[in-house]
C-alpha cells in the first residue's frame, strides 16, 4: 500500500545533491568557531574594561598622603634639592 508521501520520498531520493551542498559542513563549522573566537575576545575586552575600572575605583578611593608645596630656591642661595647641593652631601651644606 504506497501512499503519496511514499511516492514523493522516492522521487526525493533520486534528485542529485546540488554541487554548492559539498563542503557545506566545513563552513558551517568554520562560521560557529569564528562566533566563538569573537565571543572570547569580547568577553576578554570586558574583563579588562571592568578590571581598569576597579583599578581606578581603588586608586581614586584608598587614603594618600597630602602634597605640600615646597619653598621656592633663590639665586643667592642653592635649593635643598639642587644638583650641586645633592653631590655636595649633607655634611657641607
């Protein structure tokens, strides 16, 4: 007892495969690695993102040490951080 769809299956089965079908696998593997490589490389640019932004919190927030002006060196005399004044020592100063 053959039905339609037998007959249809049967007719399915004898057309030849169109030739852009061969190799078809190949691609469609290489597409999916490429999505996985950029999904990795994204997911690295995150983590970098969000680890400079810690980073940042951190420095911006932990306790540092106040920053004083120091007194400007005349002419007449040389300043405590001056290169002769350096080479000198401090016993000569």
């Amino acid at each position: 007892m053959a039905t339609d769809i037998d007959d249809k299956l049967l007719a399915l089965g004898r057309i030849h495969d169109h030739p852009a079908l061969d190799g078809i696998e190949v691609r469609v593997l290489a597409s999916i690695d490429a999505r996985r490589a950029a999904a990795v490389a994204s997911r690295m640019t995150l983590g970098l993102a969000v680890g400079a932004m810690l980073i940042g919190v951190a420095g911006a927030t932990l306790p540092y040490k106040q920053a004083t002006a120091s007194t400007r060196a005349t002419f007449a005399e040389p300043g405590p951080l001056a290169p002769s004044s350096l080479l000198l020592g401090s016993s000569e100063r």
